[in-house]
C-alpha cells in the first residue's frame, strides 16, 4: 500500500497545505484535522488501524505508538512538520519545507546491527563507607554487590553484600564484562569473636562484574565515563546524584542489545606497515579508548565504542564507516531534503544539522516560545553529530544547499568538528559553520540575521564512497577546475620527492597502503597518483634518505587520476650480457665504495661481480677460483665389502 500523511493542524496554529504536499511528495494526504492525539484520537485510530500511515507530529509519539500497540497494529511513520517548519514567524511559504521534510520519511532506514549483552546484576560499589554502605543496603535485594571502601571507615558483618577495601589498579570493560585488578586488598575475616577485622593486604587479586557504582569522588576509571555504558557515577556529596545512579543501577539486570555502531575494513588501514606507524586519526579522536591499535590495523571493542562517529569522519582510507546508520543513508536523505525543496520552492535551501538530544529541544523550545526557524532552513538531525565530517558537508553543499550550520551541543566533540569544518570551508569556500549556541531564541537570531543564499553550480548526486562523494561534490563548487591548498590535516594531496636525495629503492612503494605510489617493472622510475593518497605519511617515515615530504592539496584536475613520474634514472647494463638492471647512479656509487676497499670485493674479478645482473653473477661465482658453489671430491661410497675387510674377525 502507498504511504499516506496524517496532517493536523495543531488546534489551529499553523497552516498546512494538503492539496499541495500531496502534489510535492506523492503522498496521499489526510483531511486537516486540528486535535488528533485528544479529541479526534477515534480518527488516528482509523488510520493507524489501515496501515502505512506517517503522522505529522513527533510530540506526542508515544501515544500514538501506545495506541498503535493497543490496537495490535503496525506502528506508524512520524514526521515533525510542526516545530521544525509550522511554528515560524517566517511569513515565506512553508510548503517546500514541508514537503522536504514529508519526502524524507519516505526514505527507507536499514536497521542497525546489534548484539547482546547480559547483565546478571554483579555491582561493584566504590566510595567512603558513609555513603557506599547506605546504597549497597538499597540495591541488596535487586543486584549482588561488592563494596569497595575507599576510606579508613570500621569494618561491619552485613548479610547481603560483601565488603572489601583497597584500590583499583586496573580496569576495563563495559556493561556485562567489567574485569578489575586490585591493589592491597583486604576482606573481612569470617571468624572471631568481636568487632569485624580485615585481612591483610593481599596485591594482584583481580575480579569481574557486570555494573560499577563509582561514589569514591576520584577521577574516573574511564575516559569519557558518561559514555561507558555500565559504569555509573556521581558525586558522594549530591545526594539526588547518588539516587540517580542508584534507580539506574536496578534496571540493569537483564539481556540488553548493544548497538554496533561502526564497522571496520581492516585490509584498507593505513595505520600501520613494517612496524612504522602512519595514520592514527581514530586511536587520536576515540574519547572512550575504544580503538586499539593492532599491528598494522586498529582494532575497535564494539562493547566500549559510544558511537560519536569521529573515527568514521576522520578515516582517510573509509576502512573504519559509520553504520548504524550507514553513510550513504546520510547522503541520500541530504540529496531528497534538497532536491524536494528546490523543485517546489524554485530556490535554494539552507542545512541545520543537529543531534537527536540538545538540537530536538533547542529546536522544539525556539518554535513554542520564539521565532522559530526560517522557512528556508531545513534541520537534518543525525545520531552521531561528529560523524557529519567534510565529506558530508561537502555532499550537502554539493546537493544544493547553499550554507550547512551545525547546532554543536554541549557534548559535542568540538575538535573533530572544527577540524572538519575547516577542510570543508578549505575546499568549498567559508559556507561551513559551527553554532556553539544554548539559548534558542539566539538560534534563530543566528539563522534568520544570516538570510537565504544562492548558487550557480547544478546539483550533484552523491554516490559512492566518502572520497569519491568528497571529490565529486568539491568539483562542482569550483569554479574552474584547479588545485586547492588544504590544511596540514587534510586526507587529500600530494607526495613531493628530492630527486637529489632519492635513491629510489622503492621501499615506499612496497609498503603504500593505498597504492599510490608504484614502481614501473622496466625501468628504475617512481610513480605516484593523486587521487588515490591518503596523507597517511607512511611513505615519509619508511624513506631511508628523508627524500619524500607531503603536501596537502586537492586536485580537481584530472591529472590527479593518472600516474606521474616522481623520480627515474637511467637503469645499469650489465657488463657480461648488457641486461638492464637496478638504477645505475646507485650500480656506480656502489661500486665506488667497496671495489678494493672491501675485503670481499679486494679482488678485480669479484668487484667485477657488483656491475654484473643475476644471471652472470651466479656464472662468474660459479666459474671463480674460489667458487662458493664448489665442494670437494664426492666421498666413495662404502659398500658392505668394505666393512667386512676392515673387521679383524675375519
């Protein structure tokens, strides 16, 4: 069945054209209703209860979907037309942004990929016993717990839980696989009359659990804790924190699905070769430590990895993507928000993207209390805000916005996204920027004092990998094909050789992660193509002469598709049968330097041997007075007559 929108007004406070969604989208479009989650809810019910409906509203979700679930139907589609478009004081028609943001929903989303984690309620709880104590006695009878004293507070028998002291030395994990070492660790001895005592120190004893409670007021265990999931912390001396964490704490018993948001390509890692590092972007940018570096590719624990997306924004090579949901899923919902609107509005576009958090409720509170947005901003809200890198800025711009404005929240990982910025505003001009704003009326203030824009390059449709997208898209915001200078952090550019210094032993060419540099078999020459460098600095680090530095760069031109010649010399003939080979400045020099001046080359007829190819080398060894290849007189062979002569009994 084709989709159909359920439209409603909003008891009157904004206007919605369904003559004219339904000509934009191809949606069938229901009768203007103005109360449908009160007064008309019999009519949503119709129409959840025939299926395939999008309802335009995203407040009250969870009725619908509690009603939908009533109804043992299908939960429906939902589509906010209201705070992100209905409720502006923009007096421009609204019609095009509705019907980018209805041609939207349409778009099919794969599910993401999980897995399950269990949680069988083993906590650990670390703080001064004052306040440890007190939550272990709340959460005795939901989790089995340990309580780490991280004071001198007197040992105490309590039936429920168990009480130790020291100090954690090492740990590691997230929910459902915590793994801890422990240092001068002490437990209550079980036996004895009196007060409690504990046991001596005992160091190297190690431990799992499936939740830590941290009310110890240390650093935190983890990097970027509020990302870990299963490690919940607060403050000891707050006491609705130290609530907070203990209701959190109950709820995790249980089978839980942990999205896998990344997915890694290890044969296109750059990070690594012959034991010389290259590209650490990822291992630089993951807050929570998740991407470990695992020879000559990184390695990623889905069990820790938050999702932020830095590591897919910033990987040169595509070898690590976000996938939950896919990039091309990003750049598909890009080219509809564009292209809907331009073919209904006859103008162009302008992109917000924000986070499904701060960005929904600075969006939300700006459309019920102030201005709103501007007819001609159309909001893109991603999952993971730092995965929106410069490929995808540039697929935007590349679509037919004219500027993208990124609502950085107060999580955000502003150095990624600055980073990006930066490159994209390099390759397409200043049409890039980062709103780092929390107050929704300065929002709209922001979006509406900049005003519309326009463009003169047509519309490009992004497909393919980040790269190609990224390349695609720069070439049609330029305005000349030419080559454009980047920052020194760029994934694009070019490999630059001293000729003087190069010796072209080729060691770069066989460790190239990316294949741009290559040898050619017939002649001693260093080749190099454009398109295809990742900036990785590989080949920089693995020269033996320092003869190569990198220049970052994009080339638009379509020399950056063919090989050039780098470096290449004249190859040496060889002096017995005049076969080309190996570089013949290098044949020379070599020859310079150890003919009669090298034990081993002391004699004319052996140094003769270094200017001579494989073949005529093996010879002249072979033929040589003192040939390596010759033994001795081959042994006779001794039959058993010869042993019987040589016994005495006979």
């Amino acid at each position: 069945m084709p989709k159909h929108l359920i439209i409603c007004d909003c008891l009157g406070s904004q206007s919605i054209d369904a003559d004219g969604l339904s000509n934009a989208t191809g949606l069938s479009c229901s009768r203007l209703h103005t109360a449908l989650c009160t007064t008309q809810i019999d009519l949503a019910a119709k129409a959840i209860e025939s299926g395939d409906a999008i309802i335009a509203c995203q407040q009250e979700r969870s009725r619908f979907e509690e009603l939908a679930h009533d109804l043992e139907a299908d939960i429906p589609g939902f589509v906010d037309l209201r705070d992100r478009a209905g409720w502006s004081a923009d007096t421009a028609d609204k019609l095009p942004k509705m019907a980018a943001l209805a041609a939207e929903a349409l778009l099919p989303v794969a599910e993401g990929k999980s897995l399950d984690v269990v949680s069988e309620g083993i906590c650990l709880i670390i703080g001064p016993g004052a306040v440890a104590l007190e939550a272990a006695r709340k959460l005795k009878d939901i989790l089995s717990l340990t309580v780490l004293l991280t004071d001198e507070t007197a040992p105490e028998r309590e039936t429920g839980f168990d009480i130790v002291r020291g100090r954690i030395e090492m740990a590691r994990g997230a929910l459902g696989g915590f793994d801890l070492t422990f240092d001068a660790l002490q437990e209550i001895e079980p036996g004895g009359r009196g007060a409690a005592v504990f046991s001596p120190p005992k160091s190297g004893a190690s431990s799992q659990c499936d939740v830590i409670i941290d009310l110890s007021g240390n650093p935190p265990l983890f990097p970027a804790p509020e990302k870990r999931e299963g490690y919940l912390r607060a403050d000891p001396s707050y006491s609705p924190a130290v609530a907070d964490v203990i209701l959190q704490a109950s709820q995790m018993v249980g089978t839980f699905e942990k999205p896998l948001y990344v997915r890694l390509e290890p044969s296109l890692c750059a990070h690594s070769r012959a034991e010389k590092p290259a590209c650490s972007n990822c291992l630089n940018a993951c807050p929570t430590g998740a991407i470990t570096s695992a020879g000559e590719h990184v390695a990623i624990d889905p069990m820790i990895c938050a999702g932020c997306g830095a590591c897919s924004a910033l990987c040169p090579s595509g070898a690590i993507s976000y996938d939950a949901p896919t990039v091309d899923t990003v750049f598909r919902r890009v080219q509809v928000l564009a292209s809907t609107y331009r073919k209904e509005a006859g103008s162009v576009p302008r992109l917000l993207v924000h986070d499904d958090g701060h960005g929904d409720q600075m969006i939300s509170l700006s459309a019920r209390h102030g201005r709103g947005l501007p007819a001609d901003v159309i909001p893109l809200e991603v999952t993971a805000l730092a995965g929106f890198g410069h490929a995808e800025m540039l697929a935007a711009l590349g679509s037919g916005f004219s500027s993208v404005s990124v609502l950085l929240s107060p999580r955000s990982d502003r150095e990624t996204l600055a980073r990006e910025t930066e490159l994209a505003n390099a390759i397409a001009g200043t049409k890039v920027s980062l709103l780092d704003v929390s107050d929704p009326d300065a929002l709209s203030d922001s979006l509406f004092d900049a005003g519309p824009a326009d463009i003169a390059h047509d519309p490009i449709l992004p497909m393919g990998t980040r790269r190609q997208v990224a390349r695609t898209a720069a070439k049609a915001l330029a305005t000349d094909a030419t080559i454009v200078p980047l920052p020194e952090t760029a994934p694009y550019g070019a490999v630059l050789v001293d000729t003087d210094a190069c010796t072209l032993c080729l060691s770069c060419v066989s460790l190239c992660p990316s294949g741009a540099l290559a040898e050619n078999p017939d002649k001693p020459q260093l080749r190099f193509q454009e398109d295809a460098c990742l900036q990785c600095g590989l080949c920089s680090n693995i020269c033996p002469e320092q003869a190569i530095t990198l220049e970052p760069r994009f080339n638009l031109t379509d020399a950056a598709f063919t090989q050039v010649i780098l470096n290449e010399e004249e190859p040496f003939a060889c002096i017995e049968c005049g076969s080309l080979f190996g570089v013949k400045s290098t044949v020379e020099r070599i020859t310079e330097k150890l003919a009669g001046k090298h034990a081993m080359f002391s004699n004319p007829k052996a140094a003769r041997m270094i200017q001579m190819c494989d073949n005529c080398r093996i010879q002249a060894q072979y033929h040589s007075d003192d040939n390596p290849f010759a033994a001795g007189e081959r042994p006779k062979v001794r039959t058993s007559d010869d042993y019987f002569l040589k016994r005495k009994d006979h």
